[in-house]
C-alpha cells in the first residue's frame, strides 16, 4: 500500500472537510498516479469528492457497517481493507483522511507526498514522515510553481 495526499509546511491535509490547495497539475499528477488502481479512503472523503473516483476501484472504509454505495466497495473492518487488496494486481494508495491513513499507516511501505511550500489553517494534518526515523526520502522532484504556490513530489519508503 502507498499513501497518497499533498501537505502544506505544518503537514496540514485539510480544513472544514476540503483540500487546503487545489493545484491543478497537481491533481493532474495525482490522477496518473492512481488511475487504474485502487483508492482507499474514509466515508467522509468520498462524500466529499462527491463520489468515488472514475477509473478506480473505491474502497470506502465506514464504521457504518450498513453503509453503502454505488460506485465501489464499503468495508466496516480495516484488516478486511488490507485482505482484499493484498489479493489484487493492482496498486493500492490511502487517499486520506487523517484518520484512514493513520490506520493503515502500519501496512504502507510508500508515500507520495506533494509539499506545498506554504501555510493555511488546517483541521486534519498527515503523518509527518520527516520526522519519523522509520521512514526516508528516496526521490525528490523538482520544485514547481502554479498560480504562486510552489511545491514538489517527495516520495518516502519504509526503511524498518
């Protein structure tokens, strides 16, 4: 499993249920990155992208277990999450929440992060990977500019 999600400098994900920064080229990348694959999020990130993801498989974990949708797959159990996507071919990414990826922070061996260089008032915030001695950078894009924000692609992996 990989995580996915962009972080501002205080590893701020959001506020008020919504994205910190819409970058487009971003969300380009973000696209290609998980399309064809499988997207593993929270209940209240599905409903606020508005449903699931086109070309994805959507793995929605509620702890509602009579929740239901109709574009892809509800677990109420996590380690339910993990077994269905240890059996399948494709990639799996953590879209977020706060609280999904720190659930299945244990069973990632990668993360894709986007760091904004800049700060907004946030709510929900990422693991903060640079300072967890269990994780390392190993590839770091160049930095970016879109509509004044700058930002690159940091990817981390699991060293222990």
């Amino acid at each position: 499993m990989k995580i996915i999600l962009a972080v501002d400098k205080n590893w701020g994900i959001g506020k008020d249920g919504k994205m910190l920064y819409h970058i487009a080229s971003d969300l380009k990348h973000f696209k290609a990155t998980t399309l064809n694959n499988i997207c593993i999020m929270g209940r209240k990130t599905y409903e606020s992208m508005g449903g699931g993801l086109l070309a994805r498989e959507n793995i929605v974990l509620s702890k509602n277990p009579k929740y239901k949708i109709s574009d892809g797959v509800v677990f109420s159990n996590p380690a339910d999450v993990v077994s269905y996507v240890k059996i399948s071919s494709k990639e799996s990414f953590v879209i977020g929440g706060e609280k999904i990826v720190e659930i299945f922070l244990p069973f990632c061996d990668e993360a894709i992060i986007t760091k904004i260089n800049g700060k907004k008032e946030a709510d929900t915030f990422l693991h903060n990977f640079d300072s967890d001695e269990d994780w390392e950078i190993y590839d770091k894009s160049d930095t970016f500019t879109e509509d004044g924000v700058s930002f690159e692609y940091v990817r981390y992996r699991r060293v222990k």
